[in-house]
C-alpha cells in the first residue's frame, strides 16, 4: 500500500510518498481503507520534532480520518466490513491508502456526512467540544468568543455553541474566513486585524464584556482576551506559538479563569462523552465539517505548509 513516511524530524519536505508492507488487523482490530485524512496542526508540530510525544522513527502521520471498514479482527462485534466510519485515532498512521485501528478508535459515519467530512470530525470536534462543553461550562444565553474562528476548530466551536443557545462572536483574518463563521452560525463577526474590535465586543455587550473566550492563537491574544472579559469569564487555550509578556492581574481583577486544553489528556469517561455528543450532532445535522481545501495524498508537504500558513478556511484533507 501506499503511505507517507517520515524518516527524520523537520520541514514538510520530510514528508514521502512510499510502498509500504500490507497491514492486518490483530485481535480486537480494525483495517480501515482511507477515503480521506484530514489534516491537524498538532500533525505539524509533530513532523517538525517540536512536539511533547515523538512517535519512533519512521513513521505514518495522522489520527483523524473516514473510510470504510475493509477486515476485521477477532474480537471486533460491533462493526462488519463495508461500515463507513470515522478514525480518531489509529496505530499506523491516517496518511495512508488503509490504516489500522482499535476497535474503539472507530465511530459510525453517517450517510449525510460524506468522507471528506468526516476526516474532519474527531481533532477539531472533539476539541471544540472538550474546551467549550466540557472547561467552560456554558450556561444557556452566555456570551462567547472564538478568536480566530474560520480554522476547523473555529467552525466547530461556532456550530457547537449555536447549539449551547449562546450568544456568539466570532473574529477571522480575511473576508472569506469571517463570511465563512458567519454563515457557520456566529451572530457577530470582527476583523482581528482591526485596531477598535476589542471596543466593538464591548460595546455589543453593553460594556460587561464575555463569559467565555476559546483563544486559538494565546501568545497574541491571552492579555487582549482578558481586556473584553467579564467579571467570573473563563478563557479556555487551545492553540499557542510562542510565549508571551503577560499580567496576571488581569486574572485576578476579574476572578476569571484561565484553562489549557490538550484533547489527548481527556480522561476516558470524558472522551465517551465527547464521542456520543458528536454522533447525535452529525446525526441530526448541526454539526457539520466544512472543508476548506483537499489535496492529493503525495501532497502532503504542501498541506502542511497551507496550515501553517494560517488563515485556513475550514478543515484540510488528504486523498489518498
């Protein structure tokens, strides 16, 4: 079969296109033949060699991805080969013609969410739902704010509050991403770019400023994020590149709370949580996976850079 490998830690060009040995399942397994794979920041991260975890050399990038069961191994009841799934997660890597999966690393696909959508479910929703259901704590009618909104896990958060009955505002780089979180679901839209968005959020709050900001991008945004908080807010971190010159007074002024998220750390019982919430929503619709560019599996170096880039307009994925 075919499957990107990485021999060595470093930029997208590390990233090739090979013939790799045949994979089968063992005990309690599942192959899956790739339909698409999408695409994660932290696979960036990851191939770069800046990541916490580092997988052993060589490796097959990737934990999200949608396809169809193609063999099963003992143990395995609760699918039959043929069953359209979504991965989150796998053992040989998603950026691949198949990959290989724990049983319980594998969801049913609804027929109205095709492949390439759901390559996009399980990083970006799971993490919108981990740090907006789950750390924030929303109550019905509360203010949020999703800084930097059009990326996937933007688009998730956005149609996961719109559920939550919350107030929503959402911020983009580029006219097409902010259009893109406005028909998302978002009841405003700013331009982050813009010297008096911090002033407009206040005033569309009567000056109380927001409940809940999910900051996808920290080491720009954490002290301007307390700026347009409300008293007892919560900021919830899912996405840092760097450090930053930050006054935790402004914590303290306002008895807000500050959270870190990394969906991998989610205890068990949370995650099988996280997994049925986003089964009734692809189900009855209101969650559903944007795609924002695909590319060919042998390019997998350009999507990396197309991430990295920023700006994205909802989820990237791979076609083998």
């Amino acid at each position: 079969m075919l499957a990107i490998r990485v021999h060595e830690f470093g930029e997208p060009e590390v990233m090739k296109l090979e013939e790799t040995d045949d994979l089968l399942p063992s005990a309690e397994q599942v192959l899956v033949r790739v339909k698409a794979a999408g695409v994660n920041p932290v696979d960036t991260y990851i191939r770069a060699g800046q990541y916490a975890r580092k997988p052993s050399l060589p490796y097959t990038p990737g934990s999200d991805a949608a396809g169809v069961i193609e063999k099963i191994g003992d143990g395995v009841s609760h699918f039959k080969e043929g069953d359209r799934v979504y991965v989150a997660g796998t053992s040989s890597g998603a950026y691949a013609e198949f990959c290989l999966c724990d049983g319980n690393q594998v969801f049913p696909l609804p027929e109205n969410i095709s492949f390439e959508q759901g390559a996009g479910v399980f990083v970006p929703y799971a993490t919108a739902y981990r740090a907006l259901c789950q750390k924030a704590d929303p109550q019905s009618g509360e203010t949020v704010l999703i800084h930097g909104a059009s990326g996937s896990v933007g688009i998730a958060a956005v149609q996961l509050a719109r559920a939550a009955n919350l107030i929503i505002i959402g911020t983009g780089g580029s006219e097409a991403g902010r259009n893109l979180v406005m028909e998302a679901g978002a009841d405003y839209v700013f331009d982050h770019q813009t010297e008096n968005y911090l002033d407009e959020i206040m005033k569309i709050t009567d000056g109380r400023g927001v409940n809940i900001v999910l900051e996808m991008l920290a080491n720009v945004n954490l002290q301007k994020d307390l700026e347009v908080l409300a008293m007892f807010g919560r900021v919830v971190v899912i996405g840092n590149r760097g450090s930053l010159d930050f006054n935790p007074r402004a914590v303290m002024s306002k008895d807000a709370a500050v959270y870190g998220i990394s969906l991998f750390n989610a205890p068990p019982g949370k995650m099988t949580e996280i997994h049925h919430a986003l089964q009734r929503g692809l189900s009855d619709g209101h969650l559903k996976p944007i795609i924002g560019q695909t590319f060919p599996l042998a390019e997998a170096a350009q999507a990396h850079r197309a991430i990295l880039a920023g700006n994205s307009l909802g989820k990237i994925v791979l076609i083998p």
